[in-house]
C-alpha cells in the first residue's frame, strides 16, 4: 500500500477497523502505551489529535549492591507515562532500554551504548514517529549519562524532521536531581541530604514502588555523600563512577520508602512536564 494520510486511512481502512471517538478515549485512559495498541488504534488516536509522544531514555547498569540492573529502565516505563499523562495528548513510545554508561563499565553486568549509537536509535525513533503524524516528540531521560548526549543530539534531531515535528528533551541534570531532593525534603524532613542521584535513597524509593520483588532493602548502604554539582559529575564522566563510590552508590539509600517514592516520581514528572511544554 502507499503512504497515506491519517484521513485517507480512515477512510480506505477495511471495515471494523475504525475505533469510535468514544472508545479511543477510553482507550487512552486506559493505556497510552504505543506498543501495546493496534495500528488502527493509533491511527485513530493520530486522528483524534493524540500527536505528542513521549519516550524514556534509561540504562541497564550497576545501582550498588541492593538494586538491579534495570533501575533506569524500568523507572523510565514510569516515568514517561507520568509525564504522557500530565502533558495531555501524548501515547508513549517503548523505552530506550539501554544508554550512555560507560562511566559504569568497572561495575559487572553494566551494558552501554556509544553516544552515536544512541543518537542513531533516538534519531530513528523520532522520523518513524514524524512520519506517523507525531508532532511533538518528547525524550526523557531517567538516567544521568543520557542527558548530555540528549543535549548534544538535539539540533541533528530537529533537522531530521519537517518543521512541522518539534522535537524536545529534558536536559538538566540538576535540576532532575532538585525534583528528588525537594520530595524527599517533603516526605521525610532530614533525610535529603541522603539524595545523591545513583542507587540512593530517592531512586531505591521509587524501585519500591515499581519493582518492589527486586529490591533488597537488607543490603541498602551509604555510598558517597557530597553534594552534586556540575564538578562531581564531570569527574564521574571523566574518572568513572568506581573513582568516586567503590559500592556503586551517590548518596545513602537507607531510609528508602514507598511514600518517598511516589512523591519522587510525581515532582520529577511534574517538574519535566513543565520544562518540556515551556520549551
Ligand atoms: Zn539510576
């Protein structure tokens, strides 16, 4: 079949296969997950006016000696569908599982992308996206590496689409740290100072809340208390993260809590839904 505009699909589309406005907004409440819809329900969604899209870009490394591999990725699952949701209009793309994490590689089982591999896949993910209808694409990152590359990539991004796709991606480091640590200053007056951005007690918080089965909470410990500022992360970049935290953990991951969690996950989504709508 050639290509056709979403109007011209619906109506050429064989019978049964348009979705009624009515059951798209159920649909959408429901589940805003693109992968997990059928093609006519996104065109039908795409018709609707559902033409933002949000993707998560994670990681699967090291997060000390209490956390799992995926902790990025699938706080990324969450984290997209947070800001999917608050953004209004938007279904969400299928997490980019692995990211940049070299910084991790003395840590066994780290997995990471090269910066151009990883553009490659945001690059190819956003002109599928593009040529769907997708207006607005939003990456979000939920890991520390993928920032800077995100911001390196994003004119390429933007230059891969007609202007009519706007491209965005959350980009501040420490801003994203500041939505964890105003949470856990919420939650638990006293313990922000335990917020140190890798495996603490923010991110083992939020695991409690989306993979608890994974968590081994006896095992939590502190790692390197400090405050983070843009020196700290240049020399984790730079010296790897081993350099600075032989356990593998930023900050102090006792004292972790679902209810810290939940508000880490609802001020960070907020926080990133602002950003990008104002972008
Ligand atoms: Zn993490």
């Amino acid at each position: 079949m050639a290509y056709l505009t979403i109007a011209q699909f619906c109506r050429v589309g064989p019978p049964g296969w348009s979705v009624s406005l009515a059951v798209l907004s159920r649909m959408t409440q429901r589940n805003l997950l693109l992968e997990e819809m059928t093609s006519p329900e996104v065109a039908a969604a795409l018709a609707a006016g559902v033409t933002s899209v949000v993707i998560a870009v994670g990681a699967v490394e090291q997060h000390g000696p209490h956390l799992p591999l995926l902790v990025d990725a699938a706080r990324g699952d969450r984290l997209a569908v947070e800001v999917a949701k608050l953004i209004g209009g938007a279904l969400v793309a299928p997490t980019i599982r692995i990211g940049c994490s070299e910084h991790h590689m003395s840590f066994a089982g780290t997995l990471s992308l090269r910066r151009q591999t990883l553009e490659a896949i945001c690059l190819d993910y956003t002109v599928s996206l593009a040529r769907h209808g997708f207006r607005n694409v939003y990456f979000v990152p939920s890991h520390g590496g993928n920032f800077g590359p995100l911001a390196d990539m994003l004119d390429d991004l933007r230059a891969a689409v007609a202007p009519d796709c706007t491209v965005h991606a959350y980009t501040n480091l420490i801003g994203f740290m500041g939505f964890w640590q105003e949470a856990v200053a919420a939650e638990s007056p006293g313990l922000e100072g335990r917020v140190g951005g890798h495996a603490d007690i923010a991110e083992s918080s939020e695991m409690l809340c989306i993979r608890p089965d994974l968590v081994h909470e006896d095992r939590a410990e502190e790692g390197l208390v400090a405050h983070f500022d843009d020196a700290l992360a240049e020399r984790i970049f730079r010296d790897g993260f081993r350099s600075v935290t032989p356990n593998g953990i930023l900050g102090d991951a006792r004292g972790m809590s679902k209810a810290i969690g939940e508000r880490c996950i609802r001020n960070a989504a907020e926080g990133i839904a602002s950003d990008l709508m104002g972008s």
